[in-house]
C-alpha cells in the first residue's frame, strides 16, 4: 500500500487548502450574518453561492465523483485527503464544491442506477448544483437501522406506483431548492425474500399529497447549510411508473451500494474536523493562561492534545486503507474495513472534539466557536448510516465466522 498523495491529488490539494484560505473561511462569520437576514433561514446565503461559483471556477467541482462521465473522476484514494480538508468547514465547504450529502449519494445512485431519462430530468441539475435531493428512508414509528422494517407502501397501480408513509429525519428536505425524494418503501410487503421486497422511487416534491411537515432538530441545531432534517409525509402521492429506481425489488441493493461511499466520505470529512478541533485547541491552549501558566503548560492538555494527534493519524491510515481497498477490490471487498472506520471515525472525533470544547470553557459551548455544532454533528454520525452498534454486530458475525 502506498498511501503518498500523486501528482493529481498534491495538485487539488494545493489548490483546495487556497480556496479554504482566501474564500471558505472569511465567508463563514459572512454566512452566518446574511442567513440571519435572509427571509427563510433554509434558503442559502449569497456568499455560499458565491462560493460555489468559484470553486466551479476553479475546477474544485463534483470531485467525489469516481464516474469521469458525470465527475472529476477521483478514486476514493485520490478523493480521501481533499474531503478530509473540507471537513475543516463542514457547513460550507462541501456544499460550496457540490460534495455534500444527502445530494453526492443521490447523485452516485442516479448515475449507477438511474435510467436515461431520470439522468437528464435529476441528474443533470444535481450535478450544476442547480437544485438539491433528499434520500428517504427512516420512519419514526420503525427501528430503520433494520431496512426490512420499513413500513412505507408503493403500490402499483396501472403505469402509476402510489406511495403512502411517513419518513424523518429526511437530510436536506427543508431547502426550497430540494426539488426530488428518492422513497425507499415496500412494492411487495409479502414477498419470501424479506431483502427484495422494497424498491425506490423518484417523488418530484411538487406532487400532490408530499407534505413537508417540520424540521427536526440535533441536539438543538437545524443545520440550516445542510438544508435541515425533515419529516415528511406521503400521503397517496402518485407518480409515474417510469419513476422507479432500478427494478421492482432492487432498494435494499441499491441502499447497500449507496451507503458504501457515503459512509467514507463521511469519515474523511470527519478527520479534517478533528484537525479543526486539534488546531482550535492548541490556538488556545498557547493563548490563555490559568493560575499562572499557559493552558498548553498543563499535563492534562498536553495528553488531550498528544492523544488527538495519535487518534487523528491512526483514523487516516484506517480509512486510506479502505479507500484503497475500495478502489482496487471493489466497495464489496471493502465492506469489513468500510465497517471498521464507520465505528472508530465518529467515536474518536466526538472525544477530540470533546476535549477540544473543555479546554474552551464556556467559549466552547458557544456559538462564538464552531466546536459545539462540529460536535453535533460528529456525535449524529454515530447514529446516521447505521448505528454503531448493527456495524458492530455484522463485523463480528464475520469476524466470528472464521473460527465457527
Ligand atoms: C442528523 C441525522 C440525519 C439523518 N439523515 C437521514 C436521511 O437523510 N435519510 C434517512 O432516511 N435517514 C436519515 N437519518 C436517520 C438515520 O439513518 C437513522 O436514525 C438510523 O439509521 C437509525 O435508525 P433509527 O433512528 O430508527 O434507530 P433504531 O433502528 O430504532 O435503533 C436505535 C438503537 O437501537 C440499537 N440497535 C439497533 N439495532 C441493533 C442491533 N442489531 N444490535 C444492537 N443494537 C441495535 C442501536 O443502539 C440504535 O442506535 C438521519 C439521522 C440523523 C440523526
């Protein structure tokens, strides 16, 4: 394994950590002032659309896209660091280089799965940034980490499929400009194989009988950059049959291919914010002192400190390893490694970040510092994409396997 950065990547690199410097984080107190002036607290700040111009501008656009057709044609290898550093800036940075989900596994679904015309009428302006998508599938009255729990009906009816449910915590759904669900319910609820009895579908959110009912919230936060988490009901909305995602049957599939990216991209961006974290930590531990030393003086903060750089560095090797896996054994092969870093990733950067919070005191609960909302949303991962713990229980199943 050779995990050096080639020409390609030191290149991206170079030019992203620029983009960051001279644009993402002036723009982020920028954000900040103009959503709260905004009319609707969904809608997306000027400078963010600034942002996204000139990262198109130059070149830093639909990098997670290992499809040269549709993207920039990155391996996961290739992709890894450069998530990583947008990471640093989790509200802003993806969404300003079209690379923020729930919209890059839509859009990787849509270019796998996706039937020609689909492509043209989603994928198309996904990929110009032009409008945003959702990915539907948890219920609140299931346990969702259990896919074959789904309740949500879709029922064929002549060449339409009418769909009946409701979902939550539906990433994205709260943006005006989330203009498509992709619905994951059951086309046959009865069927033997518990496995092929859902399908997706495509629900334009214009149809009749989508309500977009309320935001929800983390720990408090709305994560307004990210379009919010939505529940939304489904009440008879008919849709054409040609909206189908693949074939009858086909979502747990299709899930399962989705969420293999999804899940690193997740973990990279993760790394950069606890180098965020490291950085606003070390910052002031130099700059404050307490009973007459410097924070930094401290045995306690050294250790924090020491730990974080031990965990951060041990977390890249893991998921470069994965991502290199990924590139050359396939996302199936992967599956143990792709397991491992969705366990260790957020876990560790929740205690980073943790740590980071303490030494601020107050500072660190506040909103004068992104560490409270990075902790959020690093503690959410934990639960997002699988709960920790069905990760844990099928990579044991197959650890356990070799010996039984
Ligand atoms: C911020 C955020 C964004 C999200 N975005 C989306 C989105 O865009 N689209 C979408 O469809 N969903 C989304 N989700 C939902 C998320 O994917 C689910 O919360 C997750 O899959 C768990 O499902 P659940 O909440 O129904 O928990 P449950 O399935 O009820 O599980 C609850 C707990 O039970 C335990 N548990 C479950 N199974 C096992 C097991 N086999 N062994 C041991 N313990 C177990 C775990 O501790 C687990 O945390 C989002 C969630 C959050 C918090």
């Amino acid at each position: 394994m050779d995990f050096a950065y080639d020409a390609r990547t030191e290149e991206l690199r170079e030019r992203l950590l620029s983009f960051m410097d001279e644009h993402v984080y002036p723009a982020e107190p920028v954000a900040e002032e103009q959503r709260a002036a905004l009319d609707s607290p969904w809608r997306t700040p000027q400078v963010v659309e600034e942002l996204k111009a000139t990262a198109r501008k130059l070149g830093l656009w639909n990098l997670f896209l290992p499809d040269p057709e549709y993207g920039a044609g990155l391996t996961n290898l290739q992709y890894a660091p450069l998530a990583e550093i947008t990471g640093r800036s989790p509200q802003l940075a993806p969404t300003a280089l079209n690379c923020a989900a729930p919209d890059t596994g839509n859009m990787e679904l849509l270019a796998q799965f996706g039937s020609a015309r689909q492509r043209e009428r989603w994928l198309e302006p996904l990929l110009a940034g032009e409008i945003r998508s959702a990915f539907a599938m948890t219920e609140p009255e299931v346990a969702s980490s259990d896919a074959t729990n789904i309740g949500t009906r879709i029922r064929r009816e002549g060449d339409t499929y009418v769909v009946t449910g409701r979902k939550w915590y539906i990433s994205g759904a709260m943006h005006p400009d989330c203009a498509v669900f992709i619905v994951m319910g059951k086309t046959d609820p009865d069927g033997e194989d518990v496995r092929r009895q859902q399908s997706m579908v495509l629900v334009p959110r214009d149809t009749p009988g989508v309500e977009v009912r309320r935001a929800m919230t983390v720990y408090g936060y709305q994560d307004h950059y990210h379009g919010g988490h939505a529940e939304v009901v489904f009440d008879d909305v008919r849709v054409p049959a040609e909206n189908l995602i693949g074939e009858e049957g086909g979502g747990f599939a299709i899930a399962q291919a989705r969420l293999g990216p999804g899940r690193i991209h997740h973990c990279m961006r993760l790394i950069g914010m606890a180098e965020r974290a490291i950085e606003l930590m070390c910052r002031r531990a130099l700059e404050r002192t307490a009973f007459g030393r410097p924070l930094a003086a401290q045995g306690v903060v050294r250790e924090w400190i020491a730990d974080a750089r031990v965990q951060v560095e041990q977390l890249r090797l893991l998921v470069l390893k994965t991502a290199w896996l990924m590139d050359t054994v396939g996302n199936r092969g992967a599956h143990t490694e792709i397991q491992a870093i969705k366990i260790a990733t957020p876990r560790a950067v929740v205690r980073i970040i943790d740590d980071a919070v303490q030494l601020h005191g107050a500072g660190g609960v506040s909103q004068d510092f992104p560490l409270a909302e990075l902790w959020a949303a690093a503690r959410t991962l934990r639960l997002a994409d699988g709960p920790d713990e069905v990760h844990q229980r099928s990579l044991a199943r197959r650890e356990l396997q070799r010996y039984a």
